[in-house]
C-alpha cells in the first residue's frame, strides 16, 4: 500500500510448499499502524491463495501480539511452536 509515493504497508508469498502457500513479509510502517491496511493485505493474499486451491499459512514470532490479533480474526490459529536461531559473526 502507498500513501502517495511512499510504501507504508505490505504483504507477499513465499513458500508454496503444495497445497500450502506462506504469506509473508506482512509489514506495516510504525506511523501508519491501527488503519486495517495489514487485514486488507492479508485478506488479498488469502484469497490469492486459495483462488490457486492452496491453503494459506504463516509464521509470526510469538510475542507480536498486535500482528497475531489481526491473523486470529481473519481466522488463522496457532498450530506448532518454530523456533528460529540467529547466528552472526563475532566481530
């Protein structure tokens, strides 16, 4: 989404592992939060998915409660702990 020329929401694909499609890269700017533009995102990439019969799914870090409140309402549930580790050179 663009307000203007300037990209303050967005949301993708990734993996489409069949019959499954991830949505990803769900991000909205910190001054354009509260407005619904991840829901609509969301809802677009959904439906995108399952026009392809696939089934949408996603990944969300465990303590973004404001980003796993809008997936519950569009009516994702969690499923299965992921963990992710991040490994970087000692400088």
């Amino acid at each position: 989404m663009f307000e203007g020329d300037k990209l303050v929401a967005m949301a993708g694909q990734r993996l489409h592992a069949l019959p499954f499609a991830e949505v990803s890269a769900v991000c909205t700017h910190p001054n354009h939060l509260g407005r619904g533009y991840a829901k609509q995102l969301l809802i677009q990439q959904v439906n995108r998915i399952q026009a392809a019969n696939q089934t949408p799914y996603l990944h969300v870090k465990d303590t973004n409660e404001r980003a796993i409140s809008v997936y519950e309402s569009l009516g994702f549930a969690k499923r299965i702990p992921v963990f992710f580790y991040v490994i970087q050179r000692d400088k």
